[in-house]
C-alpha cells in the first residue's frame, strides 16, 4: 500500500509507530505544557483526560488521509530588551517582543510524534562538545530534554576549560537575529535528510511545518515547545561541524555561539566565511549582540554573586530532584492544574518545609547587583512558591509594571499568595491597567482562577475583557473560563448569550467552564455546544472521563 495518499501529504500508514510512542508523545506534551507561553486549561484538559481518545483519532485521520493541521494560536510576548529612550532623565522603553505559539492537540500531537522519531537521529549527529542546550534526556524520559540548569553549567565548563588554554586569546561571540522566526523550513528538512530521518516522517514534518505558517511562507518555525527546541537546536549542527573542520574551538547555546581564536586577525578571517555561511541558511548576525573580545570578557559574573547562586543550588539540590529543578535558572513555575483531584495534593504536603535560607540571601542581594534581577528572579520565585514563602511578595508588587517579560513567573508566584489582602487587590486592579499588554493580563486572570473571589467586581471585570474584541484571544479566553467558574446565574446567561459571536477557540473555552455550572445549565451546554466543533468534542470526551 502506498505511504503517501493521492494529494495528500498526512495521508500516512502506522507501521513502525507503537501505542509506546504516542503514549511518551503525550507524556511529553503534558511536561511541556508548563512553560507553555499561553495559558489554556481546556487545551491541557483534553490531553490529561482524553489522550487515549485524542490518539486514536489522530491515528485515524492519517490513515484515513483526512488530517489537516490548523493555524497555531500566537501572542505577543514582551521580551527582557527593550528599546533606548535619549532623553533626560534616563527612562526605559516600550519592550520589544516576540511571538509565543500553541498548538490546538491534533497537531501538537503529531508534531512531538515526528520530532521523537528525529530525537536519536539528531542526538547522534549532534556534537556534544560544541552543542550544549536542549540535551536530550533518556530516551523515555517525559521531560524530554535535560535539565536548562544543567545544560547552562555544561556551557559555562565548556567556556572555561576553552578560556584557560593559552592559544585562545579572544571570543567572537555570535547571536542570531531572529533566530527561530528566520530559519528556512526546507533547509531544516535537507538537514534532517541528511542525518538520515526518514523520507516518510519527512515528508509529513515539512507538511506540517508549512501549514503551521499559514502556507505563506517556508521561514521560521514556532516556538516554545519541545519540537521546536529540539529542531531549531540543530538547524546550526552544520555551523558547528563547519567550526570542527576548521579546527576552531567554540560553543554554542542555540543561536549564541562563542568561538575561541587566537587574535582578532583570525576573527577576521573567521567572519569572512562564517557570515556567507549563515547566510547560506538564510540567518543573519544581530549585529547589537554580536562582538569581538578579550576571552577575559566572558568572566564578568560578579564572583560574590556566583558564589551566592553556588550556596543557593547546593541547597536546593540537597532537597528537590534534578528533574523538578528547572527552568531559566532553576525549575519551570508550574501553574497548578486546578481540576486535578483533591486527593492529587498530598504529593506536595512538604513543600513548606523547604529550607531557603541561602536562597533567601542571593534574593535579598539583587539590589546590589543590576543587570542580574531576572536572573535572580528566574531562580529565587518558583523556589518561595513552592515553598509557600511570601518573601518576595514586596519585590514583586513593586517590580510587576517595570519587567513585563516575567509577568508569568510574577502572577504565577503571587497567586501563592491570594489570601493576602494587598496581593489580591493589586492583580484586581491590574486588570484595568491600560499599560499591560494582553499577555499580561492574561497571566492575571490565570493567577486569580487559582481562588474564589469574595465579590462579584472581578468577574464584572473579566467579562469586560470577553466581550472587548480589541483583545486577543488568549485573553479572552482566560477570561470566559474565569467567568464561567465563578459568575452567578446572570453572568452566566451573559456568556451564553455571547457564546455565538466567539471564536471555537473561546467558546470551547466557555464550554470547559460549564462543568462548574448546575446540572441542568452543564446538561443544556453540553446538549448545544458538545459537539459544536472538533475541540469542544474532545472536551466532550475529556469530561466523561
């Protein structure tokens, strides 16, 4: 039987796919979901309840050749940078930002089972020398890669062990502009093919990497999940094995790469054939980032904060397991899945006797080291909200407005933290701020889900933000779910007699909202709504379970 149906490229026979491999394919996705850029509950619902059933009809509509992937759903997401301001005194400027991407479930899952299949090709051919981000972890492993903890102190060994050799006198230290947003699909696929993935994955990978673009351009691909990672990390093996063959000592970090040579003369040379060859693979240099420099450049970490950080990780190492552990620096914030069963929160009943004290000292030093506040964040809030330790709930307040691009680990730290009068009232009035960008808000209304109000003021107030069509639909979705979990009756009649004007993408929404409703409204909207589009009839499928 032919693999590839007549004008269909995801028509697709299953041989050589186990029932193992979807089932790690949706383990992964559900690890994944953690740092997730969107907020959307009703999605992770339907892989946390109805995988088994969302596997099958996957695996029916390739057989079949009725698969057709959908546009992913993407919001601006503010970026640490931000844009000078020359005028006095000093302000900062409006962040730059860049996109965030989810995928609706049939084509999240499709796209993780395609990039398991290429992860040991792509292992094999990927120089563990010169590579060090997104190393992949077992073979069965959900978190699919290693922790970003570990693989940044593999770097920065790297770094060090090529610094202390005295041949290498300066670094070039490269960085791609936009880097994900600027790779060429079919470039991607020649690698792959070369490194030997196979023609019938192939095939259905670039399908869907271009239908993930709207069939309107072969550049870029999403980002922020696994597949991504694990794909863009090895669109720039060819820049490594180039540096190989020249003998050059470097490292790279996804698109950060830093070459070792031993006199800017060389770098010179170096960037007469580096730049040519990045543009072979249509990248360009940021040239902002991009610099020539005296390897001693590279050991500017502040030796008292390094130190700081050691005592910080050697504590929390002792205490919490490797695989928890990470994130930018330190482990993911998790947003707590709030229909998991009652009897699922015993799992975390010690978090709270987690020892911080070091911790607790490399926060209460960020003052004195600006340029490193992120940093430190990154590390020190998901700890204290595990830890259920309001020890920087002060900080966050103040810095909420001034680093949007943590708005997610901030909202997620402070819906800690509900039950105090002051946290609850600013993430209220944060609602009305016309200075937050949507992907903000968002995170608000995610935070707020986490309790009970006490009054009606905020869901008034996030079914303002539903009924706004200037908002995007994240957003607005987060909103409907907010309402819908916590309106009385009138509210509730609000979004029903809105529901028709929506996006299936909200109104799927609204209906995920209605198992909290009573048993006659719950019955009436999944009579109407069930089966109204295919993701409400996975949440359909995900309820009943």
């Amino acid at each position: 039987m032919p693999d590839i149906k007549a004008g269909d490229p995801f028509g697709m026979e299953l041989n050589g796919v186990s029932d193992a491999d979807w089932s790690l394919a949706l383990q992964r996705i559900v690890h994944d979901l953690r740092s997730d850029f969107i907020y959307a509950p009703h999605i992770g619902f339907v892989y946390r309840k109805a995988g088994k059933e969302l596997v099958e009809i996957v695996k029916k509509e390739l057989k079949n050749g009725q698969f057709k992937p959908g546009l992913p759903l993407t919001i601006e997401v503010p970026k640490s940078q931000r844009m000078s301001v020359r005028v006095r005194p000093p302000r900062p400027g409006p962040a730059f930002s860049r996109p965030g991407s989810i995928l609706f479930p049939k084509d999240r899952l499709l796209y993780q089972l395609l990039a398991d299949k290429a992860a040991p090709i792509i292992d094999a051919r990927t120089d563990p020398e010169r590579s060090f981000s997104h190393r992949l972890d077992d073979e069965d492993s959900p978190s699919m890669f290693k922790p970003t903890r570990a693989c940044w102190a593999m770097l920065q060994k790297a770094l060090a062990d090529h610094s202390a050799k005295k041949s290498n006198r300066y670094v070039v230290k490269i960085d791609v502009a936009n880097f994900f947003g600027s790779l060429n699909q079919h470039t991607l696929i020649n690698v792959l093919a070369d490194a030997g993935y196979p023609q019938r994955y192939l095939t259905r990978l670039e399908a869907l990497l271009t239908a993930f673009t709207g069939e309107r351009s072969s550049r870029g691909i999403i980002q922020g999940i696994y597949p991504s990672d694990l794909l863009g990390n090895f669109y720039l093996e060819p820049i490594d094995r180039l540096l190989a063959d020249q003998a050059i000592p470097s490292a790279r970090y996804v698109d950060d790469v830093y070459i070792f040579l031993p006199s800017v003369d060389a770098s010179e040379r170096l960037m007469r054939i580096l730049i040519p060859e990045l543009r072979s693979y249509d990248l360009v240099l940021n040239e902002a980032k991009s610099a020539i420099m005296p390897k001693s450049a590279l050991n500017t970490e502040e030796p008292d904060l390094e130190a700081l950080f050691e005592d910080a990780v050697e504590e929390i190492s002792n205490q919490i397991e490797e695989a928890d552990f990470d994130a930018d620096y330190g482990f993911q914030a998790e947003w707590e899945d709030e229909d998991e069963e009652e009897d699922d929160d015993d799992s975390d009943d010690d978090d709270d006797d987690l020892e911080l004290k070091a911790t607790k000292v490399l926060f209460d030093a960020i003052t004195d080291h600006p340029g490193h506040e992120e940093t430190i964040e990154r590390f020190c809030l998901p700890l204290f909200a595990k830890a259920l330790s309001d020890h920087a709930v002060e900080h966050v307040l103040d810095a909420f407005s001034k680093r949007p691009s943590m708005s997610q680990i901030y909202a997620s730290y402070l819906a800690k933290f509900l039950d105090q009068q002051r946290v609850y009232d600013f993430l209220c009035e944060s609602l009305d701020d016309e200075t937050l960008v949507d992907w903000q808000v968002m995170w608000i209304l995610a935070a707020l889900i986490t309790r009970k109000p006490p009054d009606d003021d905020p869901v008034g107030e996030a079914l303002r933000i539903l009924r706004a069509g200037t908002r995007h639909e994240a957003t607005r979705a987060t909103a409907a779910i907010f309402v819908g979990r916590y309106g009385d009756a009138a509210r509730r009649r609000a979004l029903v007699a809105v529901y028709g004007t929506l996006s299936p993408y909200i109104q799927a929404a609204i209906y995920f909202s209605s198992r909290y409703w009573p048993r006659v409204e719950k019955g009436n909207a999944k009579a109407q709504w069930g089966s109204l589009n295919p993701l409400n009839e996975m949440l359909t499928k995900a309820m009943a379970s």
